[in-house]
C-alpha cells in the first residue's frame, strides 16, 4: 500500500494537542497523515531573542534554496531545545519514508520551528547531532508550507508572548512564563526580531506557499504580513507559487473555527497544487533522463 503524504501541524504559542484536532481530522479527509510538533512555552519563549542566523550566497547547490547558513553560538546553546525538536521531526519524516510532506506553522511558534528545521536542512556545518539527517531527500520531499496567522511582527516587544501565554494554565505556570518573557533584553528582542524577519523575507525555499491571515488579527498585523507576501512573490515567482487568503474578520489562529469550509477549500486546492506540481517535476526529470 503506497505511503501517505504528511503534514507537520507546528502548533502555536500556549497550543494543546487537542487544539490541533480539527486540522488533524482536515488533513485525514484530504488524504494526509499528520504530525503533531508543539514547542515547549519555554523555547518560543527563547527564540523571541535568539536563533539561527541566515546568510545568503550564491554557492547553493540545492534545489530548494540559495542560502548557506551560519548561527552564532550563543544563540544555538540558547534554544538547544527547540533545534532538538526540530531534529526530531526531520528524524520521524525521515523514518515514515512518506512520498512527501508540508510544514504547516501557526503563529511565531510554529515559524520558529520550521525556521530550525530550515536551518538544519540547508546548513553547510557538519553537525555531529543532524548527522543522520538525510537532508538532500527530505528536502527533495518537502513540497509545500501554509503559514497559518504567520509570522508576526513583533519588533522589541513582548507583549504579543503575554497575550499569547493568557491561555496557559495553571496560573502558577503562566505567571512563571510570563515572568520569564518580561525578563527578556529588549536590545536581544529587536535585534532577534530582525533577524528573523530577514530569515523569513529571505527564506528562498522553492516550494509554493500558502498564507492564511486577517485584518481583525491583533496580534499578527497583516500590513507587514501583506508586505512580506508581496516581497515573496518576487522572489519566489509570482501568485502561483505565493498564495494568500485573508479572512479578514477571524481571530489570531481561529480562521478553521470561523471559516470551516472555506479553510479546507483553500487547503484541499493548495495541497493538490503541491501534489501535481511535484509529480510534474518528477516527470519532466524522468523524461529528461530518457
């Protein structure tokens, strides 16, 4: 029996397994195995003043992206939790040996684990602990992303954490976690933030790309999402590689709740845009090898 494609579900700020559910249960009706990945409070919390840091070249030699990629130090010690993560889910792609996959991210949250998963995928450092990550084939898999209320300007401040941690329970924990992101640098917060914003803006990934995002989002404000979008259909190559969708009145992750059948219209047609195109490129490479 053929192997099913796979989703990863990367889970906002605060998320729950059974927040994911729903998306679980779309992805099953559109003939999709799901992979749930949640990044501990702590680590989202983390990565809001540090990461791994991007540079471009023109050395590529992938067929996904153009960036040879280097992270200083201090800030892979800083979220080793996080990479871990992120090297786990490559690892369990890995042994599903599905025909393909997308990363479907919600929030900052979900952005910082692709963003390490990215990292991993396309670093030119030997790594003792990616050693037996197969980049080159799991690249050659990935086929599609859907930002989901993503990513999210937040430039120094943090406020945005604590309306996020609002729903983490118990109160002794979300006030531990709220303590932790009040305590943050704002010089590391507006210098992460920029860096971030530039992995993203730069993220010459070739594979389409799905935006789903609204003007009622207080805490993911779309004239900068809108911008980034634009800047992406430049780079990438127009709409049909770049799509979005504004639901304009739904809440910060909350469209699937609000919009249900229109959310899966949007996903089922992205998808299958990432299926055909795939099989296309598979076959003309077939053929040009004939």
């Amino acid at each position: 029996m053929n192997q099913r494609p796979v989703v990863v579900l990367a889970g906002w700020l605060g998320c729950h397994p059974r927040n994911l559910r729903r998306f679980v249960q779309l992805y099953d009706r559109l003939g999709w195995d799901s992979l749930v990945r949640i990044a501990p409070p702590e680590s989202v919390i983390t990565a809001t003043a540090s990461g791994p840091s991007f540079k471009m070249s023109g050395g590529g030699d992938d067929s996904h992206t153009s960036s040879v990629n280097t992270v200083r130090p201090s800030d892979a010690s800083k979220n080793i939790i996080m990479e871990r993560l992120a090297n786990d889910t490559l690892q369990e792609l890995q042994s599903r040996q599905t025909p393909h996959f997308i990363v479907h991210v919600f929030s900052n949250g979900g952005c910082f684990l692709y963003e390490w998963m990215r990292y991993i995928l396309t670093t030119k450092q030997s790594s003792p602990q990616h050693s037996n990550i197969d980049a080159h084939d799991l690249k050659q898999k990935l086929i599609g992303l859907v930002f989901d209320s993503a990513p999210a300007y937040y430039g120094e401040r943090t406020d945005g954490l604590e309306a996020a941690l609002q729903f983490v329970s118990p109160a002794e924990e979300r006030d531990r976690l709220i303590g932790l992101a009040r305590a943050l640098d704002p010089n590391d917060v507006k210098c992460r933030h920029h860096q971030f914003w530039t992995n993203q803006s730069n993220d010459a990934t070739m594979v389409p790309q799905l935006y789903l995002y609204s003007r009622k989002d207080h805490l993911t404000s779309y004239k900068p999402l809108e911008k980034l979008i634009d800047d992406k259909q430049v780079l990438l190559g127009g709409e049909r590689t770049v799509w979005k969708h504004d639901f304009v009145d739904s809440d910060h992750v909350g469209h699937l709740l609000k919009y249900p059948d229109e959310y899966e219209r949007i996903t089922a047609q992205f998808t299958g845009f990432c299926v055909n195109r795939s099989e296309r490129t598979k076959n003309n490479f077939t053929m040009s090898k004939l």
